[in-house]
C-alpha cells in the first residue's frame, strides 16, 4: 500500500489526469519485459542514459532508438521505433515536447500496440490523446526511475 501511495504522489505531481491510476502503473511494470527508449544517449551524464541503464539492470530487455549511435550499452542501435524487429511493451520518449508527438503516433502504429511513456517534463498533449483515444496506455510528465523506484521500495 505505501509504495501506491508514492506512485500517486508523482501521478499527482505529473499534473495529467488521464496518465494511468497507480493500480495501472504497478501492473504495466509487472508485465512489460521489453522496452524501447527513443533519444537513448550515449552520454553517460545523461538522464536518457542513466534511467535506461537502471532499466537495463532491472532485467528488463532495453532496446536503443538513436540514428546517430551503432551500439549503446552493447546493444544494437535503432534509427527510428519501426526498425526495431521484436515485439515491444513499451516505448519511453526522450525527447523534448517539441519532438515528442511524431514518436508518440510512430510508438502508437506498432501491431502489438506498446504502452507509450514521456519522461518526466515531456508533453505531447494532442497526441497523448489521440493515442488514449485507441487505447493505448500512455504517460506523460514522469520518469519511469522515479515510479520503478517507488514500486520497488514499497515490496
């Protein structure tokens, strides 16, 4: 129970009642075993490279999305969400707001229809919508760390 008391925390510091309950947040972490991250940086310095790396070391199958990187954390780099050959659970986005809609709808054309998550900060209002309005399970304005983390100390 306390850890969902965390999670609402930040769902109510994220500021969009639409991203899913906290009940929703601990079950989309249960089941999802692959995820994409557009903007993985090869900076080391990076949030776009540190919370993708914690991912990493939580077992889950991290894929890169950066056209200007071959390899990041020993795995094959991806130019765009559509080249990525295996099924995905869930694209997390860095990039900036400004950017962040065209990987939203790209993210929402996969077959196996990922959940879709804009790091904390990140909006993409129109398209988080439109997304949401197919059913899709998308997120924006908070770190995937910082919930993980959170459901972590609450087991």
């Amino acid at each position: 129970m306390l850890h969902l008391n965390r999670i609402r925390k930040l769902l109510e510091l994220a500021g969009d009642h639409g991203n899913p309950t906290a009940d929703e947040l601990v079950e989309l972490f249960n089941t999802v075993r692959t995820i994409a991250v557009v903007g993985f940086s090869r900076d080391p310095n990076k949030a776009a490279r540190r919370v993708p790396s914690y991912l990493a070391s939580k077992h889950y199958e991290v894929i890169p999305i950066n056209p200007n990187a071959d390899r990041i954390l020993g795995k094959e780099a991806y130019a765009t969400i559509t080249d990525v050959p295996i099924l995905i659970d869930l694209v997390v986005i860095f990039r900036p707001s400004a950017e962040a809609g065209q990987f939203v709808i790209e993210a929402a054309t996969r077959v196996e229809r990922p959940a879709i998550w804009l790091q904390d900060g990140i909006w993409a209002k129109k398209e988080i919508q439109v997304v949401r309005g197919q059913n899709v399970t998308a997120v924006q304005n908070m770190c995937t760390y910082e919930v993980h983390q959170a459901l972590n100390k609450g087991f």
